[in-house]
C-alpha cells in the first residue's frame, strides 16, 4: 500500500520503535491516518505535527489541514484516533454543532469519554525549569 509522504512522517512519529505500550503499530496507525479519510468520506490537504500548549488539535478548514499536538505520541492510541476523527469532521463541520455532532456519534461512538480522559491528561510535559520551580514553591 502506497502512502502520502505526510502519513508516512506521522507513522515514522507516531510508531517509532514500537517498543513503548502507548506506541501505535504501523497498521494501527495506517487505519487512523489513511482508512479515516474512506470511512469519513472527507480528507485533509496536509497533516502537520506541532507543540501545543491550549490544544490536542486543530483544523484550518479553507485550507483542509489538521494540526495536531506532539504530545499524542504518549497518549493512548484511541485517543489520538479520536482527535483526529474530531478534527477531520471539522473539515465538514467547523463548529460543534448538531452537524458535527451526529457525524461524530456515528463514527466514533465514545467520543464523550475519549474527551474527558483527555481533559484529564496533561497537554504538555513540563520543562526542567518549570518543574524545578513547582518544587522550589512547595
């Protein structure tokens, strides 16, 4: 199966050594970055893997590009499954409204749960500095 580059770089990303339990396999992560477009019927211009500080994702919908946040790799896998089903619905569906909802309860029926246990996750690991300064205020 012939890959675009783009999701050839996110398998690369997100599979790395498949030596870490959160680690997609490449067929896990060919079923998110490839089949979702089929199963979706819609399909992004471009994925582009970035540090975010506020988000798990994002979608430029006039330009059909999805961002998403680096920090999924140490994520569980269902969790980077659905923000990116969230964010390409939003290649339809820029809002949430009742017309991005019912797409996103057919196709991803947890959705609600995958959302809170992520709300529930840190956005981004610390750096050295900030951590060292949480030790020194307590």
């Amino acid at each position: 199966m012939t890959l675009p580059h783009q999701v050839e770089q996110f398998l690369h990303y997100f599979c790395g050594d498949a030596a870490s339990a959160n680690t997609l396999t490449k067929t896990e992560a060919i079923v998110i970055f490839n089949h979702l477009p089929d199963i979706l019927g819609v399909k992004a211009s471009g994925y582009f893997l970035q540090r975010m500080k506020t988000m798990w994702g994002s979608c430029n919908h006039r330009a059909g590009s999805i961002r998403l946040n680096s920090e999924l790799e140490k994520k569980p896998r269902d969790l980077l499954e659905y923000v990116v089903v969230h964010e390409m619905l939003h290649l339809v569906e820029p809002t949430h409204s009742e017309r991005f909802v019912a797409p996103l309860d057919r196709h991803y029926p947890r959705w609600r749960e995958a959302r809170a246990e992520l709300n529930e996750l840190p956005l981004a690991a610390k750096t050295w500095h900030e951590s060292v300064g949480d030790v020194a205020r307590d």
